[in-house]
C-alpha cells in the first residue's frame, strides 16, 4: 500500500497501517452510561455485590467518593471500526482503566455516565450487539441543583443567570435528559434499560431484581441490601421559592417529554416529574451570626421525621436525606 500510495502527494502523511476489528469483538456485556447524579453510583456500587458481575473498573468500590468510570468509548471516539490494538488491550485490562476479566462465565461491565450525552458513544454502543445499556433518571431539576446549585442560589431569576453564557449553556444539558433517552432508545432497542431513582427509593429488591434478569443474571442472593452510595444533595434553593418556581417553569417542556418518553420506553414515571414540580422547596434554617452554636454530636438535635411549615431544616430533609440532616 505505501509503495503504491509513493507517487501520490499525500503519501507522506501515511505513518503506519492498523487492522481493524469489529466493535462485537470487546469483552463488555453492560455499561452504566447515564445520567451522572442519579444514581449511577449506587447502581454500579450493588452490581459490584453480585457474584456473576465483574465490575470492571474497581471491584472494591465502598461508594466514597463516586465509582471508578471507565472510557473505553472515549478511546474510540468518533471511529468508524475499532483497532485490533485497542480491542485486544481492552480485553486484557490494558485499557481504559479497566481490568482483566475474572472469567468468561462472568458478566463484565463498565461504568460512565456521560456516554448518554454522545450521540457517537450511543452509535458505537449498536454496533457492541453483545452489549446491554442501564440508564438511570432522576428530577432534572434536582440533578441540576446537585451540580449547580451553589452558583444559582443568590440568583434573583432564571433570567439573570441566562445572561452569563457559560452558566447558560450549563443550564442546557440538564434540559436534554429526554432527548438523550430517546436517541439512546432509537440506537439500543430492547438492550436499554432505564431506571429512575424513584423506583430505587420506593421498590429497592424488586428495582434489582429487574437489572438482574435484563442482564442475564441469576437474582441478587437474599442477604443483599440495596445500599445508596456516593449521595450529593443540595438544598442550596430550597429556600429560595420564587427562583425554583421560575425553575420549574424553565424546565416545564422537559418534564413532558421526560414522562412522555419514560413511558415509552416501559419505565414508571416519577409523581414529581408527572406534576413538573421539583418538590425542593422548604425554609431557611432560622440562624443568626449572634446566637448561632456549633453543632455537635453532644449538642446535635434531629428534627422532627414529618416536615411542616414550622421546622427549620425542612429544606435539608426533602432535598439531602439524613445526610444533610445529621450535618444541619
């Protein structure tokens, strides 16, 4: 080829030759490729539990700071066919930060949530016919908030952070949560799953029971306890009640396709996302520079479990769970 290529002038950019592959060649039986901040760790922390699962990326994962996330799809970027190379050093563990297969009766998977948001990630995800894809979906306000919500929180409307470019377009991406689920459904078929954390919250056994047997998969053993890792929560508008009504409008035309299209796909659709309301909103803690104390453990008292317009952290309980309760 490059004796014949010799005599043209383009011969010159020619530095090698690579035998391709085929994309059914990688040993990858699922991905976790979505959506970041909903649940994504969780899912992956307690498929790591299963005894037919190899988590790819850590195998030791405790939820302490998000799961390991892999890239073999980022390796391969906009590629037409895979390299040979890249397919064998996958294999092998050599790549991607993955690790080498424990066996061939294990399932092997890995895990990053921003596959969902590449339509060419997507595209070479139908072409891994072995490959099966989860997607987990929660309130896109909340998702937004977990990300943003510190540089939102002193706003005084939408419109004001629509004036800062860059806040604008980080704003955008939390609006296209349906739009993604629906390119993802249009390239997997009947190989996606999507799951929302309301199903995990609500019906945790029977949530995993469903991924098991989407992937092939004996039940999780009985002795399996869900467990909810690497929780981010912020209640950092909950109290600021005109801004996340403003929200919730900005998000409206989300909301409806997000109920529309997780229906289709033979999801359940969330109670907040059918009623396009975020379910964030709660009070200011009563604080003062003068009276304020530290908290402590000596000193801590848990507010009450049922929130009303009287309880101070109410906030902190619907949007962060015990986590941002016990640091209240």
């Amino acid at each position: 080829f490059a004796k014949r290529a010799s005599r043209y002038a383009w011969s010159q950019m020619v530095t090698g030759v690579e035998r391709m592959g085929s994309w059914t060649d990688f040993n990858l039986d699922f991905v976790v490729a979505g959506f970041g901040k909903c649940g994504s760790s969780s899912v992956w922390g307690n498929l790591a539990q299963h005894p037919q699962v190899d988590a790819l990326n850590d195998r030791d994962f405790d939820g302490g700071d998000g799961a390991p996330e892999g890239w073999l799809l980022w390796e391969t970027g906009r590629w037409y066919l895979p390299t040979q190379r890249v397919i064998d050093a996958f294999n092998a563990g050599e790549c991607c930060d993955g690790l080498p297969a424990r066996g061939p009766w294990y399932l092997r998977g890995e895990k990053q949530p921003s596959y969902v948001h590449s339509y060419f990630a997507l595209r070479n995800l139908a072409h891994m016919q072995q490959t099966k894809v989860i997607l987990t979906v929660c309130d896109p306000i909340q998702r937004f908030l977990m990300d943003r919500g510190r540089r939102w929180a002193e706003l005084p409307s939408v419109a004001a952070g629509l004036e800062d470019r860059e806040m604008a377009n980080d704003i955008e991406v939390y609006r296209r949560m349906a739009a993604a689920i629906a390119l993802a459904r249009d390239f997997l078929g009947d190989r996606l799953l999507v799951m929302t954390t309301h199903d995990f919250s609500t019906h945790p056994t029977d949530s995993y029971r469903r991924i098991a047997s989407f992937l092939g998969a004996a039940p999780f053993p009985a002795e399996h306890r869900a467990a909810t890792l690497n929780v981010a929560g912020s209640a950092a508008l909950s109290w600021n009640h005109p801004l996340l009504e403003e929200l919730e409008q900005y998000f409206s035309g989300e909301y409806q396709a997000l109920a529309q299209i997780l229906a289709e796909v033979g999801s359940s659709v969330p109670p907040g996302i059918m009623l396009r309301t975020s379910g964030m909103r709660g009070d200011p803690p009563k604080r003062t520079p003068d009276t304020h104390k530290s908290v402590t453990a000596s000193t801590y008292k848990p507010p009450r479990a049922v929130a009303t317009d009287e309880t101070p952290c109410r906030g902190f309980l619907r949007a962060g769970g015990e986590g941002d309760r016990e640091e209240w």
